[in-house]
C-alpha cells in the first residue's frame, strides 16, 4: 500500500533489528521503567500463535518509523464453545512520528486484512483512549472477560461484522507469546544488544498502572 508520503509492507527478516530499536524507541518508559516490547516482538516471530502475514511496518522518508504485529486468540463459551479471534501488539511508531495519523494507517490497513482473512473479531488489552476512535468498545458491552468473571477497563473489542458475537458470555483465552517476557534477566540480556538507555519514571507508567488494574463493574 502506498500513499503519497508513506509505504506499508510486509515485514521482512532485513527488517528484525530495525523493528525492534524502533519498539525499544516507541515504548522506553512508557508503561514502566524501561520496556520488554522489542523483546516480546523478537520472540513472538517464532511463536505458534505468530501471524507473519499480519506483520507490517510503515516506511517514510526512507526509513521505516511503524509497525504492528498480529497473534491468534480465542474465545471459549460457558459451553466450551470456541470462537478464532486475532490480537494485535505491539503497535509501535516512533516518537518523532506520532499523532500524523501513521498508526491509525497500519490498523485500517490490517483490519482488511484481517476481515479477508475470515476472523470478524478482534481483542486487544490497551489503553481505551488509543483505541476507542478505531471502533474499539469496552469487553463488558460483548460479554467478553477473563476468567472468573473479569471485565478489564483495558480489555477492549472490535467486531468486523455486526452479528460477530451474539451477547453470550465469552471467556478471553491470549496467546502466551509474551510469557518469555517475564524472565527479566532475558530481557535485560537482549537490551543490552542495543545502545545503553536510561530508565526512568514518568506519569504515563502510573496511566497504564490506573488502565491495566481497572475493571468494569456495571
């Protein structure tokens, strides 16, 4: 896809590195001091939930400033009932280049594709002020949770179709590509192959503190 000032592509291996500086860019400090998105994107690749025709940056000026990558979810009725979903994260644009509309570029062109794909729903656990501009609503208007009865303030849903879910209780199953995530000293071991940063505290970590703690009641 191009546009007059920017090219979206597929990912490809030459792309790796650049990808992941990019992610350590866009999220260093963001949610909590430092950050593990370039990692979790460096191990999601070989993840069997990992779907690399999903996998998409965002190129102008001659560099390559976006990205978003795609895993398969699902959701499980009070039946054991399975429903495909997609998830996607991170999505990422860097510093220099956010609010010109880049990000909301790679998701109308991903949602395409991922309606063509089959899957009508989409999950994602973010912050509702990102995405709510993009048809995301709250999980507890689907009956979408976790189990025991969860609604994240964070867990947020995207139906492609208007009939995608039919009200009944939806228990949200992720895919664990991030679990690699919680080893710190991988994290801090694949970190160290980048130029050295400095962590920091800023307001936005207690913003996602306050979004990813809070769940809908009512």
């Amino acid at each position: 896809m191009k546009t007059n000032d920017y090219t979206i592509r597929l990912e490809t291996a030459s792309d790796y590195r650049t990808v992941e500086q990019l992610a350590r860019e866009a999220f260093w400090n963001l949610s909590v001091p430092g950050c593990n998105e370039h990692y979790f994107i460096h191990v999601m690749r070989d993840h069997v939930s990992f779907l690399p025709e999903l996998a998409y940056v965002l190129e102008t000026e001659g560099k390559v400033i976006g990205c978003i990558f795609y895993t398969k979810a699902k959701l499980v009725d009070e039946q054991g009932g399975e429903k495909p979903v997609v998830s996607f994260g991170p999505l990422c644009i860097h510093p220099d280049y956010q609010r010109k509309g880049y990000g909301k570029a790679l998701l109308e062109h991903t949602f395409a594709l991922v309606a063509e794909m089959g899957y009508d729903t989409i999950v994602i656990f973010g912050n509702p002020d990102n995405y709510v501009a993009r048809g995301f609503k709250s999980c507890r208007k689907f009956n979408v949770c976790f189990a025991g009865d969860v609604f994240p303030a964070a867990l947020l849903v995207k139906v492609l179709r208007e009939d995608a879910l039919d009200g009944r209780k939806w228990v949200y199953h992720p895919s664990d590509a991030d679990a690699p995530c919680e080893d710190a000293d991988a994290v801090e071991a694949f970190d160290a192959q980048f130029p050295p940063k400095v962590k920091a505290w800023q307001p936005s970590q207690e913003e996602f503190y306050i979004h990813s703690h809070s769940a809908v009641t009512w």
